[in-house]
C-alpha cells in the first residue's frame, strides 16, 4: 500500500517538478492556497488546491536542487529506495533550507523502516514548513508502526487541522479514537 501511495504522489509530483518556475515552502502563493484549503466546500475543490499546495512544495529554489529532486523522484518511483536515499540526502546537503528535500527523504526512511530519521527529517520539515499535512501525516503513519497510539492521534489531528479533507486521516483518527477512548456505551 505504501508504494502505491508513493507511486501516485510520484505521478503527480514529477509533472509539477520540471516546471520553469522555482519556488518551495515560502512562496507567497501558500497562504492563499492554504486559506482555500481550508474554506473548500468540497472534497473535489479541496483536491486541486491540495494539488497546487504539492506542486509548490516540491518546486525547487534551484536548478541543481530541481536536477537532485527529480533524480530522488525518478528513483523513488522506481521502487530504488537506496537510490532514492542517496539522492534526497543530496538534496538536503545542498540546500538545507528547502522542507520538501527533507520531507521526500523522510518518506524514503520510512519505507525502509529507519523510523528514527524519518522522524528527525519530519521534524526538519515541520520547522521549515509548519503547515506541512503530508509530513504530520507520515509521522502519525510512524507513531502507528511503533504502536504509539496517542503521539499518532496527535500528529493525524494536527495533519487534519491544516487539510481538513483528508479522508484517510479522518478514518484513522476515528480508530484511534474509538482504541484510545472505547466505544460509548
């Protein structure tokens, strides 16, 4: 299931990536776009500016940070995890500054089962780019790989609280609800 995922964020990811335009986690289109996120009266408006939000993320700052990106992305969809580390940990390297480098590696981490720097590279990410649903998202993934069932409750609320329309959040969040608190009698 996590490689599906990660081969549709994949997709969506590299046509957005070669891109003429460069941006990342501060570009001044965000707040708007987050704004509507959150005032999006359906599940469909909120999937295109979700869209839009990824597609800024992951436009780098740089062209050898778009050229080290694209190479992780290609990787990534590929199934080469190792290659796919090598590369974001490039990315990282070079730019520092850029959240999406961070939280592409973090993801690679994850499918690897390297929990712990997965955390510390969302926790990177998040500092860098506080609204990043994706990255509260995959913690909340790890906290539940660890069976730490409150620390997952947490972060898929905080994920939730910034992109309010996503369903699989939701429907983790009501389980964990539902194993943390009991069912009501």
């Amino acid at each position: 299931m996590v490689r599906l995922i990660l081969a549709a964020l994949f997709a969506a990811v590299l046509v957005s990536s070669v891109s003429a335009a460069r941006a990342d986690q501060s570009d001044p289109r965000l707040p708007d776009l987050f704004a509507k996120l959150r005032a999006a009266a359906s599940a469909a408006e909120a999937s295109a500016v979700e869209q839009r939000i990824w597609e800024i993320w992951v436009e780098a700052p740089d062209r050898e940070t778009a050229k080290l990106m694209e190479h992780g992305l290609a990787a990534m969809g590929g199934n080469d995890e190792e290659e796919a580390l090598d590369a974001f940990t490039a990315v990282v390297e070079h730019d520092e500054n850029f959240a999406e480098g961070w939280n592409k590696r973090a993801t690679i981490e994850f499918v690897m089962g390297n929990y712990d720097a997965s955390v510390a590279d969302i926790e990177h990410t998040l500092a860098l780019e506080p609204r990043h649903f994706g990255a509260l998202s995959g913690l909340g993934q790890i906290y539940l790989a660890l069976d730490r069932k409150r620390p997952a409750l947490r972060a898929f609320r905080a994920a939730l609280a910034i992109n309010p329309f996503l369903e699989g959040v939701r429907e983790k969040i009501e389980e964990l609800k539902k194993d943390l608190e009991g069912d009501p009698i």
